[in-house]
C-alpha cells in the first residue's frame, strides 16, 4: 500500500538524501508500481504514513524516466 500527494510545494517539503547506494533497480521497480503515471509535484510514499519519508517528482529526464527527490513533507 502507498499514499500519493498532489498537493505539495517548497514551503513544505524538506530533501532528505540518504548520500548511500543500493539496489537501485529494485527501487525504481517499487515506484513504479506505486506510481505508474507519475506527475511533476506528486509526493509518492512507499510506506503507510504520510510522515514517513517520501519521494517527491521533481521532472522528467529526456528518456521519459521520473526524477525523483527523497524528502518529507512538513504537516503545519
């Protein structure tokens, strides 16, 4: 199960990186299928909590693939 957000701006959303690598394959597998038609400004969680990191997109790089941000959204 995962959460989507479309409504999410820079007053609220805080990067996170991890700086660290890992099977990135598998990962992008997973967004996939949380997300198959993702949209610029969509804040996507792979977890069931809003409050737990998410991954936010940011655009879309020539080949079509997603750029994805990892970050949390600030709940005011």
């Amino acid at each position: 199960m995962h959460y989507q957000n479309t409504n999410s701006n820079k007053s609220n959303w805080m990067p996170k990186p991890l700086g660290r690598k890992g099977d990135l394959n598998s990962w992008i597998e997973r967004m996939e299928q949380a997300c198959p038609n993702p949209k610029k400004g969509q804040v996507v969680w792979l977890e069931n909590d809003k409050n737990s990191i998410g991954y936010k997109v940011l655009g879309f790089k020539k080949n079509g693939s997603t750029i994805w941000q990892r970050g949390q959204i600030i709940w005011h």
